[in-house]
C-alpha cells in the first residue's frame, strides 16, 4: 500500500461508520456505504487531497478515483 492510499484510508476512518468497508482495487477505492456518507466522503476528500474526484457506483460500492 501506498503513503498516499494510507493516507486517503485515515480520512476514510475518521469519517465512515464501522459498517462502512473499504478496499483498494488496482489504485481505486471501493467502499460499500450509503448515497450519503459517499457524498460526504468525497467532499472530505477533497478538502484533504485538494485534488479532482471522480466517484462511480458499482453495485452496492462506491468507487473513488483520484486525479
């Protein structure tokens, strides 16, 4: 794992609930949440990366990637 996948994984604890899952797939970040902590996990991140987000869903997971 990376420093940077680590990082985006401390935000992700700070923020999410423990029924919120997480894993990182070839450099995306699939989380398993609800419409509205997905909303609220991209805007964390990007005050915490200040970089673009581009967020899809796939199936019951929300995928984010960083650019």
């Amino acid at each position: 794992m990376t420093e940077f996948e680590t990082k985006v994984l401390e935000v992700l604890a700070r923020v999410a609930g423990p029924e919120d899952t997480a894993e990182w797939v070839e450099g995306t970040l699939f989380v398993e949440c609800s419409e509205a902590m997905a909303s609220l996990l991209e805007s964390e991140f990007k005050t915490a990366f200040r970089c673009r987000i581009i967020r899809s869903k796939a199936g019951g997971e929300h995928a984010f990637d960083f650019a």
